[in-house]
C-alpha cells in the first residue's frame, strides 16, 4: 500500500495487475479497496493496471481535517495519474463520479475514457437534507446504535429486492453492523465538498468519452441525477442496471463489471 505526497498531502494508493491504467474512485466515507471486493479482480483479469485511492479524508490518506474542496480531491487524483504515467481510465462511484467528472473537465490530457457510477451534477433536495442531518449527527458527536445504523445504511443503499430477501438482508446487515464507517474529522470534511453544487452546464464542456451508469432502485443518488449528466455531456453514454440501490456494484457486481470491461476497451 504505497504512500506517497502528492498534490501538498500523503496520499495511500493500492496497485493490482499490469497493463493499461485504471484509476478507479470511491465515495463519500469509504476506503479505495472497497473496489476490490469484486470490479479489481474483474478488470486485472481483463488486462488491466487497476489502481484504487484512499480520498483525502480517509486514511491511511491524510484526513485534512480543517477542510477542503471537490478541487482539491481533483488535484489528488490528477497528480496520482502523473505519479503513475497516465493517462488513465477513470471509473469513480457516487462523490467519485463527481471527482471523475470535474477531472475529465478540468484535465482531459489525463482521462482517455471515464465512467462515473451513481452520479450527480447537482443536489436534490433529499440529499442535500440528509447531508445536513448526517452532518448534525457528527457534530453532536451522536452515535447510532450499531443495529439501527445498519438498517438505515440498507433502506437507503439496497433495492426492494434485496431488502425483501431474508437470507441477503441478514448478511448485508452483519457486514454493515460490524463495518460502519467511523464518525472521524475526515469524514466531516468530505461530507462539506458538494454543498450546493449545480455543475449540469459546466459538463457540456466535457470533451473525454464518457458512460454514466445509473441503478434503477438508488434512493441516494436517483437515476434521473445520472441522466441529467450524460445529457450535458456531448457524446456520453448512460446505462441502467435494475434491481439495485447505491450500492449497485455491490449488489449486482456482474452486470457492473461487464460494461466497466466492455466501455474500457478500446
């Protein structure tokens, strides 16, 4: 796990496989090898470099507590891509396809393709409303108790169906009980990057090839905030995969993982 200072901070990065370079972006509150449970292995396997990120805010990345903005987290990973020799594909999920997005705009040398899961180019009223509250919570230094925390995490990330169904609710709500994201000075700082963005104008200048990806059961980020972005992006393309919520590449890994394999190709 190398750590190395770029763009003022230390910045943790993960390396897997060889080949042409993937430089893939997590959201809000979660740790790069989050990818690795199932699109790293899926895109080594296809040929790839694939390398994942720890966002200013999560360490072993230092956590930059007193604050930054979405330009920063775009300047970390465009300095990581030079470190490593880009260009590079980009993928990013939720506050990650906002990084991709606004790298794509702001340093199209570095992006030869993107592809943004979950995404937004502007708040909806929801979510900037439970940002708010999450922000509270934190602030207040109030903790959830671990059950009720992971039940929240699921209404608000899963589909109806995998709610629905005893056995995978039951083993989604162990992992996010005993794997609930700490209440750090970091976290806090990421959840202050996105309020009150309107972007939607901005992408039309985006030149780099890109794919939105949209689940059809997101409550967090709803398809219609990803259609929003491929239709001012010129050129871009948007997919939807069903019966899945936020956590989509999680949830139905295998639809997530064929068009990440077949868009990257060249």
């Amino acid at each position: 796990m190398p750590i190395t200072e770029l763009n003022g901070i230390r910045l943790s990065y993960q390396v897997h496989g060889t080949g042409p370079l993937v430089v893939m972006v997590m959201g809000t509150g979660s740790p790069g090898r989050v990818w690795s449970v199932h699109q790293v292995p899926a895109l080594v396997a296809a040929g790839y470099q694939v390398v994942t990120v720890d966002n200013r805010g999560i360490a072993p990345t230092d956590e930059c507590a007193g604050g930054f903005t979405i330009d920063d987290m775009v300047r970390d990973v465009a300095a990581l891509i030079e470190h490593l020799g880009g260009p590079a594909r980009v993928v990013g999920t939720s506050m990650g396809s906002r990084i991709t997005q606004e790298l794509a705009l702001a340093r199209p040398d570095l992006v030869s393709k993107a592809v943004m899961l979950a995404t937004y180019g502007r708040q909806s009223v929801f979510q900037e409303r439970l940002g708010e509250g999450e922000k509270a919570l934190i602030d207040e230094a109030v903790e959830l108790p671990a059950k009720y925390r992971a039940a929240v995490t699921a209404i608000l990330n899963l589909s109806p169906a995998t709610l629905e169904d005893p056995a995978s609710i039951r083993d989604w709500l162990d992992i996010f009980e005993f794997s609930g994201s700490a209440q750090t000075p970091g976290l806090r700082a990421q959840m202050n990057v996105d309020r009150g963005i309107d972007r939607i104008q901005a992408y039309r200048q985006i030149s780099v090839p890109c794919l939105v990806v949209g689940f059809g059961d997101d409550r967090m980020t709803p398809t219609y905030l990803g259609r929003e972005v491929a239709e001012a992006i010129p050129g871009a393309r948007y997919e939807e995969i069903p019966d899945c919520g936020h956590y989509g590449y999680l949830e139905r890994p295998e639809a997530v993982n064929k068009l990440l394999v077949d868009y990257l190709a060249d």
